[in-house]
C-alpha cells in the first residue's frame, strides 16, 4: 500500500476542460484508488492546462519542486499522460523524483525510473525519425564543405573538474531555490532570525538538503546565501 507524502500532478488539454473538469475529474479519482489505504498525506496539488503544442509546462515545475521539498513522490494518474514528449520526460528524469503511475501501482522506485528513461528512449526515437531529412541534409553539407557547428576539441581535466563544480553548485542552488519561497514567506510573517526560521522550516516537516528532520540556523544561513549567489 502506498506510503509517505505525495504530490499530485494533473494535465488536461484545453482551457475548457480545466475549467470544466473534464478529464480532470477522472484523473482525481484514479489517483484516490491508487492512494486507498496506507499511511501518507498529500503535500501538494498541481493542476497543468495545456493549450495546442505549447511545451510550457509552469505546474510541472511547481509540483517537482514542491515534490523535492517535501521528500515526496509525484504521483499521476495515467502513465500515457506522460508519453507525448521527450522533453517532458527528461524533467522528470532530470528533476531525481520518485514517480508513480496510479495505473500501474507496481512501477515505483527504480522500476519507475527505468520505465521513464524508456519512455524518454522511445519519445527520442520518434523524434529522431522525424527529423531524419534535416540530419541528412546537413550531412551532405558538411561533405560540401560547410562548416558545422563549432570546436569539438579535447576537454582538459582541469576544466572537467571545474564543470564537476559548477555542477555541484547549480544543484545546491536549484535546492535552495525549492525552499526560498518558504522562507520568503516565513520572513514576510514575521520570522527573521535564523533560529527562529529553522525552527520554522522543522515544524513544517520540510527535510533538510541532506534529509534531516531538523534544520539549524547555518543551513538556513547557507540556503540564503546559495539563493543571492544564484540570482
């Protein structure tokens, strides 16, 4: 049975069926089957309207990021809804949250990621195919002589370690970013001190970067400075 905190994350198509519920009504309800019985709590809601092609997906964002600020999985309704783009795809991947399909309740874990990186394989295949032309007319540019993109030359170790850190860093501030707004929020009720914001950020059961139940005020203190180097 299903256990632990969990976000949910919707998706219809048009304007028209969010504000009417059509489709999104069936979504809620296969996510309360799959969420019946165990012990969890649902931390967040997230509801995306798409309209035509448009890749923006705001809501995504939002439930990814409230999903790794409460250590929760992200739980949709239907593994299809996640099979129209390899874009979309690779944010989940991307994002290192636990994904759950409501209707396939055994696909969880590692399994869920694994079928997520097929899918992702699958959605690139098709692209791929699709742009088969313009790959073969470039080619048979570049046999013309046309320059191509631009150097492909070896990395340097030094350098690859720099990008290592870089790496690091983008990742410490990308976790700092998910948790700003609550201390953004905290500071505009009142809560200044950085015990007083640690204090705040534990009792609203928010788990450190590194998963701890308790936050101290240098945490807090490294969140806001990761936060202003990020900005």
């Amino acid at each position: 049975m299903p256990a632990g905190s969990f976000v949910t994350y919707y998706r219809v198509s048009t304007a028209k069926q969010g504000a009417s519920g059509l489709g999104l009504d069936a979504q809620r309800v296969a996510v309360k089957g799959y969420l019946n019985g165990g012990d969890w709590r649902v931390v967040g809601e997230f509801v995306e309207v798409e309209s035509g092609r448009n890749s923006d997906r705001p809501e995504l964002a939002k439930a990814l990021a409230s999903a790794r600020l409460h250590r929760a999985a992200l739980v949709v309704a239907n593994v299809s809804r996640l099979t129209r783009s390899s874009g979309f795809l690779h944010k989940l991947l991307d994002a290192g949250v636990d994904v759950r399909f409501a209707d396939l309740p055994q696909i969880e874990g590692p399994t869920g990621r694994f079928m997520l990186q097929q899918m992702a394989a699958v959605a690139e295949l098709e692209a791929g195919m699709i742009g088969d032309r313009t790959r073969k007319a470039l080619a048979a540019a570049k046999a013309r002589g046309t320059k191509l993109g631009g150097s492909r030359g070896v990395v340097l170790t030094a350098e690859q370690r720099a990008m290592g850190r870089a790496v690091q860093t983008a990742r410490s501030t990308a976790r700092a970013a998910d948790v700003a707004p609550i201390i953004a929020g905290l500071q505009a009720e009142g809560v200044s001190s950085l015990a007083q914001l640690a204090a705040a950020l534990t009792e609203r059961g928010i788990p450190t970067s590194r998963g701890a139940e308790r936050w101290s005020p240098m945490q807090v203190s490294r969140v806001l400075k990761a936060v202003a180097h990020g900005t």
